[in-house]
C-alpha cells in the first residue's frame, strides 16, 4: 500500500467527502469515490485497504488538520475564556465551510460499525484533550469553578457544540452556525464562572 500522502491521496480523500455526504457512506461505492477523484478504482487500493479505511483516513486528516489549525490559533490567546471561544469559533467555522464534511462526521459517522467508531475515539483524544487543557487552565486562573469534574464539563461543551451542529445539518443548514458562536461562550462561561 502506497504512503498516505500525496496529491491523488488528498483528491481521494476529498471525494470521498463529497461522495459519502451525497450518497451516504452504504451507497458510496469505491467506484463513485474514484471517479469524482479523476482516478481509476484500482488507484483508491493503492492507498486504502478499503472503504472503511477511507473513512477513517478521511476523519483522521480532516479532524487532523483541525487540531493543527486549532493548536496554532490558541496557542496566541492567552486567557482560558478566549481559548474557549476560539474553540468553538473554529468548530462551527470548520464545518460551515465544509458542509459535505458536516454531513459526513454528523451523520455518516454516526452510523458506522464498532472498528471504525473505535478508530474515531482514538482520534478524538486530542480534540477532547484541548477542551481538557482549557478547561483546567479556566480553573487555575480562578475563572471557572473547581467543584466540577474536568471530565464532565468536558462533555457537557463537546456535546453542546456537536448537539448544536447535527441541529444545523438536520435543518440542511439553513442558518448561519458561526454566528451563534458567542451565544454559546456566554452559556458556557456563565455556567462555569466561579462563584
């Protein structure tokens, strides 16, 4: 198998978004993915197992490059709250400038077998270890509470934004996510302000 890189490498992967988002992961067949890449099927192996593998490398490098993006952008804040919105600025963004993409990890993920949710936990680490940082960084500027479990708010912010961008693709997008972006800082800071 060929390395993970490369230009018909990303064309694959984009496709696949593309394909998936518009069929749905079962009725995106390799053959579809190959030729809105420009390639022929045969190519797709020399970088995938199969379509599984797509996916997962497609969730890997997207979520990837977020992570870069993302470390990079709250690497210049300072305070815990800034980062938080940031955070969720560059959640909201990410995905609204890539519906097929919104599409893609909203729904199509969620319907996946146990080896690729697997995969995608594994991926997930870092982004729910950013939140993590944040968090405990709030709690030792005397921002956010320390009575609560890092852990639980963890979830609670995660599973806001995510709540709040399957809302958005079940709605076929028809509002502007990102300017909802401050809205949920101020339910989150509110809600974790120190007493």
């Amino acid at each position: 198998m060929a390395r993970k890189t490369g230009d018909k490498y990303q064309a694959i992967i984009d496709a696949a978004v593309k394909v998936i988002a518009r069929h749905g992961y079962h009725h995106a067949q390799v053959s579809k993915i190959a030729r809105e890449a420009n390639v022929a099927d045969g190519t797709i192996y020399l970088y995938f197992k199969n379509k599984d593998d797509i996916l997962i490398s497609l969730f890997k490098e997207k979520m990837g490059s977020f992570f870069e993006t993302t470390h990079h952008h709250l690497n210049e804040l300072d305070r815990a709250e800034d980062k938080l919105r940031e955070l969720i600025h560059l959640h909201f963004s990410l995905l609204s400038e890539n519906r097929d993409l919104a599409i893609v990890t909203q729904i199509e993920l969620r319907q996946s077998d146990p080896d690729i949710r697997y995969q995608i936990g594994v991926t997930m680490k870092r982004y729910f270890q950013i939140i993590d940082d944040i968090v405990s960084q709030g709690i030792e500027e005397g921002v956010f509470r320390d009575d609560l479990d890092v852990r639980i708010i963890r979830r609670m912010i995660f599973g806001t934004i995510d709540e709040a961008i399957t809302a958005w693709v079940m709605k076929d997008q028809k509002y502007d996510i990102v300017s909802l972006t401050d809205s949920f800082h101020s339910l989150f800071v509110n809600g974790l302000r120190a007493r």
